[in-house]
C-alpha cells in the first residue's frame, strides 16, 4: 500500500522511462536508416524523459498540502509496468549494441546511447525491486 507521493513518483517514473524508451527506438531508427533529422526528436525525448523523472522526485520530496489527508491505494502493478519497461529498453539497447558490433565500430555518440540506456535499464529494475517490498 502506497500514498499519494509515491504514487506520484511511480507515474512519472514510468512516463519518464517510456520517454528513454521511444529515443532509443527513435536512435536506432536513425542508426539503420542513417538519416540525421531524427536526432532533434531523440534529443526532445529524453530531455523531456530527464524532466519528467526530476519531477517525480519532487513530488516525493516535497508533498503539498493534499497528501496530508494521504489514503492508501495498493500498488502490486508497478512493478510489472517497470520490470515490462525495463526489459523493453533492454531489448533496444541490446538492439542497438548487436547492430554496432554488426557495423564494426562505435562511435562516441552510440556508446553514449548505449550507456545511457544501461543506466535507464538499471533504475528500472531498482524501482521496480523497491515498489515491490512496500
């Protein structure tokens, strides 16, 4: 059982990993079809996925006056949405790393993306360990 600021914080951060997971498909788009006008795009989603997810830690942080009359809802599906989120940014970044290591070298940009999208992977399953536990 959850209240409102976790709940919150759960909801952006799964808006926020479904932003990370559309500019890695948007990336690898690019990187099969080698067109250079999707990087806008790439660059809009995370940053907005970035946003999103500081957002979602202040409304953990800092609850307003609402969340002092809290009511407790159950949240047993939050850790299938960020584990099935998890796993589909993993199957991108895998993507991405099979069709690098298919064209031969890796630029600085693509293992920036690759690590990024390890890191996304990684706080995923975090949140989702943690929303299971509570």
């Amino acid at each position: 059982m959850i209240g409102n600021g976790k709940r919150r914080f759960y909801r952006f951060s799964l808006a926020s990993t479904i932003c990370f997971l559309c500019a890695l498909a948007l990336y690898d788009v690019q990187a099969l079809a080698s067109q250079d006008a999707i990087i806008p795009a790439v660059d809009v989603f995370m940053i907005f996925g970035v946003g999103l997810f500081l957002k979602g830690f202040e409304s953990l942080c800092y609850q307003d006056e609402y969340d002092r009359f809290e009511q407790v809802y159950p949240c047993e599906h939050y850790a299938r949405l960020f584990y099935g989120v998890g796993f589909s940014v993993l199957f991108t970044t895998g993507f991405l790393l099979l069709w690098t290591m298919i064209m031969g070298a890796a630029n600085l940009q693509e293992q920036g993306v690759l690590g990024f999208g390890l890191l996304v992977v990684g706080g995923c399953l975090a949140i989702g360990r943690s929303s299971q536990s509570v």
